[in-house]
C-alpha cells in the first residue's frame, strides 16, 4: 500500500469532469486575467467566510502584504506575532521595513499565546521608544484557529489592528464564527497542499471594511485609481490567474464535504494514537474546528521522533516535520538579535513534533497500517 502525505490524485478523480470543464471555459473565452471565474470566486468565497468582501490574489504569501500595505504598515512599526509558522507570516513584515516582535507560543495548540502576547505588546510600549506597537499578526497553525476570544480584544484595547493568517485553516471556525470574517483582514493561501488549494499559487484576502476593500484592490494592480492608468500609491501585481480560480470553483463544492472527511480522519488517528506511549495527538479545544491542514504529533523527546520517523520511512511512510526551526532562530532574522532559549515552548515543540499523512481520502485501512509502523 503506497500512502502519499496528501493524495491530490484521488481528489482530481472526484471532480475531473468539473475541472476540466471549467478550464476549458477559460481557454475558450480568453479573459486569462480578471476573468469573470475571479468575480464568482470572490463572491462565493466572501459569503461563505461570512464577510462582505474578498479580494483574490497571487499567493498567501501576497495576500498577506496586501493586508499590511492596506493597514499602512512600515517603518518603525512593530507588528506582534509567532516565530512557530511558516516564514512568510514574519516575511512580509520586515519586507515593508517593520519589525517582526516574536511572541512564544501555547503547548497544546501551538498557537500564539495570549499571555505573553500582552506581556510583549506591554513591553514594546515601555521600553521601545523606537518602535510604534502596531498590529498582530494570529496564525491558525495546521488549521487549528488561535485563541481569538483572548486575542481579539487584546489587539483591540491596545490600539493595534488584528491581521488572521489562515493560509493553513481557510474554513475552520472559532466559536461559531469563521476564521476569515475575524481580525480587520483575514489572510488565506490557496497553494495545492493548502486545505482548499489550486493547482498553482493563489490566495485570498477577506475583509468587512469597504475603504479597506478599496484599498486592497488597488495595491493588487500596481496602485491603480479609478481610471486603469492612474496610480494613486505603489502597489504590486499580485492578480490570480483566471484559470486558478476556475479550478478553485471546481473545488470548492466538495470543500465542506472534505473538511468532514478531515474530521473522521482526524478522530480515527486520534483514537489509535491514544494506546502509543510517550506520543500526543493533536487536541482541539471544545467548539472550535480545525480544517487539519497538518495532523502533528508530539513525541515525548527528539529520539523518540527520529526513531518513529526513521520506522515510518523504512515503511515508505511519509512523515515532516512543520517546523524544525522556529523564525528567531533564522539566518534571515539574525538582525532582530533573537537567541536560543528566548521562546522556550516553540523551541520545545520543533524539537519534538512531527506530521502524519492526512487528507480526507485516507482510509481507515491505512491508517491503522501507519499506526502499526509507529507501535514498532
Ligand atoms: C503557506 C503559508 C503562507 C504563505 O502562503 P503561499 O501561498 O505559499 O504564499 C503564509 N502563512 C502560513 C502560516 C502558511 O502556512
């Protein structure tokens, strides 16, 4: 039985017909940019988020510096957020001149932690003359929503704006309410290996403030006005193609039968991964969902992760690692001054945790197969 990490084979299998068709549609009408498929997208995509407004894009990575453009980031501004996600959440930040402010992370989702989110804001604001406390940057880590309850006001009554990166958890919900109608802008990436991904790079930006709108749509097309050819501000190209929102409009209607596939997926490893020693499975807390971007197992210390992941590959297994090494303790971030030891629990749970396959797709059959590779 060969078990791929995501099976994006049998997906394209469910839908082949709905793919092709929409795509052929864009070959015959010929409007490659900005076609009418970017409109429906926009609008499906809005409604079911729960928010008046998205602007579609080339990239997660995009979509989230449209957002901090949009919010006027630069400068002198520090922007709060986690050093456990992937580097362009902190990327975009430092691209614009801001400064990345790290903030450790809670052990049990992985997410950021409210507590030391308002010691660090608190901080910055005391002792950082240098630097203005601007917004905060929540990451949905494997598609597992933050601790908004506690974060959104926090941002709030400290005056700093709240951006949701949701690149990994675009249909989870917190609460009731869906992650991409939470923050002033809400951020998604649709690249394949995403929950909803394309078959190139796309991404998504969410919003409930018309100016802000405005705005986005603006910076998205090299700060155009009203008129094509004239530039208010500087922007960048950062349009989705036509084609991959067509093969979003194909997927997108086996989406929420998907993110139910991920639920069972996700309890059936959940109930054989309880009888491992020293492994802890994932935990969602009670009225949240997570889309399982990733499904992330804690080992009890590194050996028992390179002897589980070493059994896993002689097994033709796939296992990763998300993320080996936490964004303070990058070459590309040396400049901020960060050391080893700064954020304790991000830098506990890289040296511990590790992925498992997981798609809606996956069996029972093999799942139990992989769980008997880990029992040893
Ligand atoms: C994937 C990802 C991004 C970037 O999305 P791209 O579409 O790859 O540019 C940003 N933040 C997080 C947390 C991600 O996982």
């Amino acid at each position: 039985m060969s078990i791929p990490f995501i099976d994006l084979k049998t997906q394209y299998r469910q839908i082949e017909d709905q793919i092709k068709h929409n795509i052929d549609a864009v070959l015959e009408r010929g409007a490659y940019i900005m076609g009418p498929e970017i409109g429906e997208l926009e609008s499906k995509l809005a409604e079911y988020a729960g928010v008046d407004h998205a602007v579609s894009c080339s990239s997660g990575t995009d979509a989230l510096l449209m957002a901090l453009m949009a919010l006027g980031v630069g400068p002198g501004d520090a922007i709060f957020t986690t050093p456990f996600t992937f580097i362009a959440t902190a990327e975009v930040v430092a691209l614009l001149g801001a400064t990345p402010v790290f903030v450790d992370i809670d052990p049990v989702t992985f997410n950021i932690d409210p507590d030391d989110l308002r010691r660090k804001i608190r901080f910055v604001k005391e002792n950082r003359k240098d630097l203005t406390a601007k917004g905060v940057i929540a990451v949905d880590i494997f598609g597992q929503p933050a601790d908004y309850d506690a974060i959104e006001p926090l941002a709030h009554n400290s005056g700093l704006f709240l951006v949701v990166d949701a690149a990994q958890s675009f249909g989870a919900t917190c609460q009731g309410r869906s992650v991409c109608s939470l923050g002033d802008l809400a951020c998604t990436s649709f690249f394949p290996a995403k929950p909803l991904g394309c078959y190139g790079d796309g991404g998504m930006v969410f919003a409930h403030n018309e100016a802000l709108h405005k705005l986005l749509i603006s910076i998205r097309v090299h700060g155009m006005g009203e008129h094509k050819y004239d530039n208010d501000r500087l922007g960048l190209t950062a349009r989705m193609d036509s084609m991959q929102a067509a093969v979003l409009l194909a997927k997108f209607e086996i989406f929420p039968g998907e993110i139910e596939k991920r639920q069972e997926v996700a309890a059936r490893y959940a109930a054989l991964l309880s009888e491992v020693d020293g492994l802890t499975p994932p935990s969602v807390p009670e009225g949240n969902v997570s889309v399982w971007a990733q499904y992330c197992v804690l080992a009890r210390d590194t050996e028992q992760r390179t002897e589980v992941m070493g059994r896993l590959a002689e097994a033709s297994i796939p296992s990763v690692i998300y993320y080996p090494k936490p964004l303070h303790l990058q070459k590309a971030f040396a400049d901020l001054g960060y050391k080893p030891g700064d954020f304790p629990v991000s830098e506990d749970t890289a040296s511990r945790i590790f992925a498992l396959p997981m798609h809606p797709y996956l069996t029972a059959e093999a799942q139990e197969a992989i769980v008997k590779v880990i029992k040893g």
